[in-house]
C-alpha cells in the first residue's frame, strides 16, 4: 500500500521520496513502543494510586517511579503530580518540591502540582515560594478553602522570620516558574523512538556516518555515538539534526559536519519552524559564540538544567527510589546488612546518628563523612524519639552526630532535652550534616540555649577559614586541615577557644557573582566545639559537604587522632580546655559558658584575643618557604585578588612548598622568564589568549622547550574563548581543543606518568570543568571518554600542564602540585 507523505506532519514530501517507507516503519514502531509503555505506565499508576489509597505511600512512591522510568522522555504530568503527593505524606519535601514542579513544566495549569509544591516549599520552611505559588492559584480562581488557609499559614511564618536562609536566594520569578499562563515548552514535547540506536552512546563523539547515509556497523559495533545530544535535534527518521544548521550558523558544512542538514524529516511542531523563536535563538548565539562551548550555549538556550527533566537522550532517571522503614520480617535482613558495613570492632561500641528530617540525599551528599565514621566505629540511626531513648540506653555509645534540622524543631523539643542532658552527663553531640541547610535562627538559638549556650545563627557566605590553634580539640588532632574553604552558616556568640576554624584579616567572600569583600566579623565561626558540662558539643556549618569537612567531625567526636579528654568532673584547678566546664550544681540548665579570655585555652598571640590567631598568609608578591624553587603566579588582567581569594586554599599549598612570586603586568612577565627562570608558572586568568598578548606566547612556548613546567589554572577556563584557547594550544604544537562543559566525577588515569608519580593524587572527584579533546594520553582524569579536565604533557623538555576546574576544588589542589613538581615527586627532567 502506497504511503501517503501527507501522514507525516503535513510536511511537503514528494510522492516519490525514497524516505517515506522508512519513516512509515520508524511511526509504526514508535507506536508499538508508545503503547507498550502505555499499557505498563497505566498499570503502575494504578497500583500506585491503590496503595496511596491504602496508606502505604512508599511503595506508591515507587510504583510511580516505576511508571515514570517505563515512560521514557515523555510522561504523562499527572504522575509527577502524584508523586508529589506520595512524598508529602511521609514528608520526603525536596522530592516533592522537585516532582511538582516537573509536573508543572508538562502541564502549567495543574492546579494540584501547583498546590502540592507550594506545600513543599511549605514543609522546607521556603515560605516565600510557598506564598507565590498560593497566590497564582487564588488570581486564577482556584482559591478554595484549603488554599487560602495555607497562604495566610506561610505568610504568617514569613512574618515570624521562620523560613530558612535558602528561601532568600530565589527571585519571586524563580519561585514562579512555569508561569499558569506561560508558553508550554516545546524541549518538553520530543520523544524517543526507544531504539538500540537512540540508546547507543558509543565514545560520546557524534557518528557522521549514521547521521548522513547510514552506519554500517550498527549500535552494536560503531565506536561513535548515535544517541540524540545537546548539540542536535532528532529528526523522524532517527538522524541528529545540526543545531547550528537550523540556526544557520554551521561553518563545516553539510559534507563535513557530523550531523545532519536536512530540514525534510523533523517534526512540525518544534522551534525550528517558528520564526520568532528561531530569530530569538539566532541573537542567543551571536552572543557567545567562541565565548562558551556549543554545550554550554545550548543548553542554556533550550534546556532547563534545574528542572528533573533532561534533555532529549539522557537517562530519564526521574527520582530515587525512597528507602521505606524496614517490615518486621526484614529486619534480619536489613541488620545483616549493617553489619557486614561496619568495621572489626567491638560490637558495643557505636556512634548514633539522629536522623529525624530526612531530605533523602544527606547520604549522598556526606558519602565521604559516613565511609569515614565506619571505618572507625558502628553506626545506628535513630529516626524518632523512642529510637533515641533506646539506643541512649544502650551501653557503649560513644558520641552522637545530628545530621539534620530537625533536632530544633518544636515536635522534638524532647528529644534535644535528652541529647542536652546527655551532654552534661559526659556524652559528645556534634550538629552537622543537613543541619545548617535547613534551620532558622530562632531555632538555632532555643536550641543552643537547651545546653546553656549564648550562640547564635551568624552571616552565611563561603571563604578560606584557618585552623585555631587555640582550640584543645585542634591541638590533640594536627591532622586536621591548616585551612580549606566552605560556605557555611557561622556560629555567633561562641568563645574564640571553641573554634576550630574560622576567618583571619586575609579571608575574603568567595563568590563569582559578589566582589571579594573582607570579611568584617572575624569572631563567628563555622566549626565550634566546647565542654558543656562533662561533655562536649561541636557544630559545622557546613551547608555543602565538603572533603574537608570530614576531618573536624572525626576530630570533634574523638575519633581522628586522638580521643576525647575522659568525661570526669573538670579539675578545679585551670586546664587547658576549650572552655571553663559549666556548672552542673542548677537543676535546670547549665550556666552560659564564661566568654572571658583568662579562663580558655593558651592561644597563639594574635592582634585581637578575640580572633582566630592568623593562618593564612598574606598575599604579598613572595614568601619564603622550605623549597628554594620558585613558582611564578601570572594574572595580567587584574584578577590576580580575585584568585587568592577563590583558590586561596591552592596559594596556601603553593607558599608552604615554594617561593611564590606574583605577576600582574607583561613587563614584569617578560622579566621574570629569563634566566634564571622560576622552577614552574602558573598562569590564573585567560589575558595570555587576547591579541594583545599575542607577542607574549612565544616566550611561554620557549620557556616550557627549554625545560620550564606551565600550567594554567585558576581562572583560566573560565574565560578564555574556545577558539583563542585553541589557537594556543596550536603554539606550542598541540591540537588540543576545548570541549564539554559540564560538572561530573572524574576518575585519574593510573598509566598517566605524572599520576604513577604522585601517589597522594585523589582517586577521583567531582568538578565542574571545561574539559579538553584530542589529547591522546595526556589527560590525567576523566569520565571514560576521550576528553579530560585536567591535561598535562611533556613537550620537548618541559612540561605544559591544564586545569579546567571553574570552582577552584580543594581535590584540584594536589592536581597543580604535581604538574608543577611540587606534591609527591619532582618532575622528570
């Protein structure tokens, strides 16, 4: 039976197009595909809907999962919306908030999504995006009842100051997004065909065979990848669309582009038949062309990276699947299980984690911390009071971490009386984990105020904070770390002896919206621990869980390197404690804890007794150090501040190894590559790749043949061009090029010299780099494909070293120490 061109989106095929019986089988098999998904997604949906019905809310939680996965790329909005439901029940509100809003991207005008994420928002204490929501549903006319008591609930929150610090970092129109009135987005409406080809991947590098006249080796066996990307549009043929030829932009050409350029097969209803949009897209483009990598550019373009939904081709995971408590007859099981986690030690010793708000992705987010603490102790968590009481109880408890905000919350008023009891009793308490991401500061001081301290919720901003080496508990572990950076919401109040880490006269804001301002109050602290009674209490403010921050959780609980001071009464004569031991003799709290200097421990001679002594050193242009190499520092377009302050815990590395000589102008550059060059050069910023540095390069392409090691850092990645990165690649003869932008965990290359060299290297890391291509074997991590963040090379007898990381990671640190020679081992020579 003859194919009639006009089934196909109205598109104007000719009658004899040797296409159509193709594209009619590909529509043919879509439909098998589209209605096998169906009839399971239906079938899911409604068993989920019958044990929602029953109560039994996690596992309607996962029969929706099921369904959404089984969906592919195009799921029904209904099942977003229910899964929001299901997540509200057992209070999984960041699951919720997510799914919701999913649901609203496919469907603007549901009106429960819209009512189930403003109850999220509710349950987060984001009482600002709650009202938004709210509001939207009442201007639309659906305010019922229901939804008009839970506006005047939010906004009488808002008012009482109870919405957390992360309510603040959303505009009104972040909260409101999608609009009930807005445009439907049209990335949402592509599908799959669910084919081997949409599925194979191959090296991530786009086959122009499959794309033009068809591979002949099949998904099974082509290298290169078949699978839809961020650089292209499927068509309905299954071939990858340039999306640069629809915005007429491709300068390869349709012989040599790996995609193809043919219009004929896509589906009418996209963009790239929309004038308006295509113009709009055009000047998007034109913006930052040769500024940012096509990824990056389109992505921004098209796709909504904060939303659950991925683009076209990836993985669409929607949402883990919630962990429901264990059944009695899984019980045996699940202890089994524990056990077979924890180390060789005694069985009755065990560290409790109080996990009472469980925003599903703490585990996650502190993986680093939870390998630790079991590499040293049991761990058993506790999720309600009765848990708490009992494992309290239980003999050989040896401290308790806090993992979450819900300690302060009013409902659990009791259970922090029974932790500030054990406290004063001689038990260790240290808050943490999710804590500081979710907590008000009239909850922060109530709760404090239970174990009779005077602290208080300070600033929340990131920068480099400095060892104390006032604080006992920094005195019996020297292994924690000098300095690193974090953002965090700092303690206020607490006795200068209580911390840690905190800030000195050379801490800055990091941040790469705000400027590096000084930081003003250098008496809050992130990390504080002090006596309380016979015991101890220790707080991080670490909102991000970072690497960094496992150590002073180790410490502060008596498992780093050395143990915590026995729980006896303090002496009455003065001891070297963090704090004078509070008074046990009132039968209802202890005292506040005295704020006097003469009664803390011995500290270091500062400039003020109040401040951590300073740690980091200045940012003079040298400092002496134990190495009598020299590290040259150029930044040429005056971010050479800016670096310190971003990648101070890099210059603090950097000054303990080597002479370290700052460069900000080209004569100064020029100067400081004659003889005797300095031993490596670490080039910060992107100045070296403009026309008017041009004369420049030869000198750092001399320097590397003659022996010297170059590396560029810091903000390099950031700034630099594609193409002018490209271009200087090419002077020193190589054909790196940069390619994908994108945050991922990149594993090193063990058969890489430079790593066989350093074993100390980190086994892997997460980073958000600009990576580079066509770099052979020179790249020191990567993700399996054929691209790395970081490179380093021999050339002639130097050596030529990069790092795309654009966060300036603490993992990085050792990754420039060792291309500069400076970590486990010289560099060859």
């Amino acid at each position: 039976m003859p194919v009639d061109p006009r089934d196909f989106h109205a598109r104007n095929l000719d009658a004899n197009d040797p296409n159509l019986e193709a594209l009619e089988k590909r529509k043919q098999k879509r439909e098998v595909i589209a209605n096998r998904r169906k009839s399971e997604v239906n079938t899911l949906k409604e068993e989920g809907n019958r044990l929602f019905r029953a109560g039994d809310y996690y596992a309607a939680i996962s029969c929706y999962t099921q369904a959404l996965n089984v969906a592919g790329n195009k799921p029904d909005p209904v099942l977003f919306s229910n899964t929001a439901a299901g997540c509200l029940k057992v209070e999984m509100y960041p699951q919720a908030e997510r799914t919701a809003r999913t649901a609203l991207r496919g469907d603007h005008k549901n009106v429960k999504a819209r009512y189930r994420r403003g109850m999220a928002r509710m349950g987060m204490k984001r009482y600002r995006g709650a009202i938004v929501d709210f509001k939207t549903l009442i201007a639309h006319g659906h305010g019922s009842d229901e939804v008009r008591k839970a506006l005047r609930d939010a906004e009488k929150a808002l008012d009482d100051g109870l919405n957390t610090l992360s309510d603040e970092d959303y505009a009104s129109d972040d909260y409101a997004y999608p609009g009930f009135d807005q445009p439907m987005d049209d990335d949402l409406e592509q599908d799959q065909s669910g084919t081997s080809d949409c599925e194979h991947a191959g090296n991530g590098i786009a086959c122009r065979a499959y794309n033009h006249s068809g591979c002949s080796r099949g998904s099974k066996s082509c290298p290169f990848s078949h699978k839809p990307d961020k650089k292209s549009v499927r068509d309905d043929l299954g071939k990858n669309v340039c999306m640069r030829f629809l915005l007429n932009s491709c300068k390869t050409g349709a012989e040599k582009c790996a995609y193809s350029h043919t219009r004929a097969y896509l589906p009418e209803w996209g963009w790239w038949h929309n004038p308006e949009t295509l113009e709009a897209n055009r000047r998007f483009l034109a913006m930052y062309d040769g500024v940012r990598p096509d990824e990056v550019i389109f992505t921004d373009m098209f796709f909504d990276t904060g939303s659950a939904i991925p683009y076209e081709g990836e993985a669409a995971t929607w949402l883990p699947l919630p962990v429901p408590p264990p059944r009695p007859n899984e019980k045996r099981k699940n202890k089994k299980k524990i056990q077979e986690q924890t180390p060789a030690v005694s069985s009755d010793v065990f560290v409790m984690l109080v996990v009472l708000e469980d925003d599903g992705f703490w585990h996650e987010i502190h993986d680093h911390l939870l390998k630790a603490l079991r590499s040293k102790t049991t761990l058993k968590q506790a999720t309600a009071k009765a848990q708490v009481q009992a494992l309290l109880a239980t003999p050989g408890l040896a401290g308790i971490l806090v993992v979450d905000a819900g300690i302060a919350r009013k409902a659990n008023a009791s259970i922090a009386d029974e932790l500030a009891a054990y406290v004063k009793r001689g038990g260790t308490v240290v808050i943490g984990g999710q804590f500081s991401n979710h907590i008000t500061p009239k909850e922060m001081k109530t709760l404090t105020q239970k174990f009779g301290l005077p602290w208080t919720m300070g600033d929340y901003h990131r920068t480099t904070h400095a060892r104390n080496p006032g604080s006992a508990t920094v005195q019996r572990n020297p292994s924690l770390p000098k300095s690193y950076s974090m953002k965090a919401v700092h303690i206020a109040g607490a006795d200068s002896a209580a911390a840690l880490y905190g800030p000195t006269d050379n801490s800055r804001i990091e941040s790469h919206v705000f400027a590096p301002e000084k930081i003003g109050k250098l008496t809050q602290y992130p990390a504080v621990h002090t006596r309380v009674g016979q015991g101890y209490l220790g707080y991080i403010g670490d909102v991000n869980g970072e690497n960094d921050s496992t150590a002073p959780v180790l410490a502060m609980l008596g498992l780093l390197d050395a143990p915590l001071p026995s729980v006896q009464p303090a002496p009455s004569q003065p001891q070297p404690s963090t704090t004078p031991k509070a008074s046990t003799s009132s039968s209802t709290a202890a005292p506040k804890v005295s704020t006097s200097s003469s009664t803390t421990a011995p500290r270091a001679s500062t400039s003020s007794a109040s401040t951590v002594p300073t740690a980091l050193p200045s940012s003079s242009s040298s400092t002496t150090a134990s190495s009598d190499k020299t590290i040259a520092i150029i930044a040429l377009s005056g971010m050479l501040d800016m670096f310190e302050s971003i990648h101070a815990h890099l210059v603090t590395s950097l000054k303990d190894k080597a002479k370290v000589v700052s460069v900000t102008t080209l004569a100064q550059a020029k100067k400081v590559l004659q003889a005797p060059a300095p031993a490596g050069v670490l080039i910060v910023d992107a100045a070296v790749t403009e026309k008017k540095y041009k004369d420049f390069v030869p000198s750092l392409v001399s320097y590397v043949g003659n022996g010297g090691s170059l590396v560029f850092a810091g903000a390099f990645s950031s700034f630099a061009r594609p193409l002018n990165m490209n271009k200087l690649w090419k002077a020193f003869g190589m054909g790196w090029e940069a390619a994908s932008y994108h945050r991922m965990e990149f594993e090193k290359e063990l058969d890489h010299a430079t790593v066989a060299r350093n074993p100390s290297l980190p086994t892997k890391y997460s980073m958000k780099a600009l990576q580079l291509k066509n770099i052979g074997s020179s790249g020191l991590y990567s993700e399996g494909l054929p691209e790395s963040p970081i490179v380093h090379k021999r050339i002639r007898s130097g050596y030529l070293g990069y790092v795309g990381d654009v966060n300036g990671e603490n993992e990085t640190t050792p990754c420039v120490l060792a291309m500069l020679g400076l970590l486990d081992a010289e560099l060859l020579q």
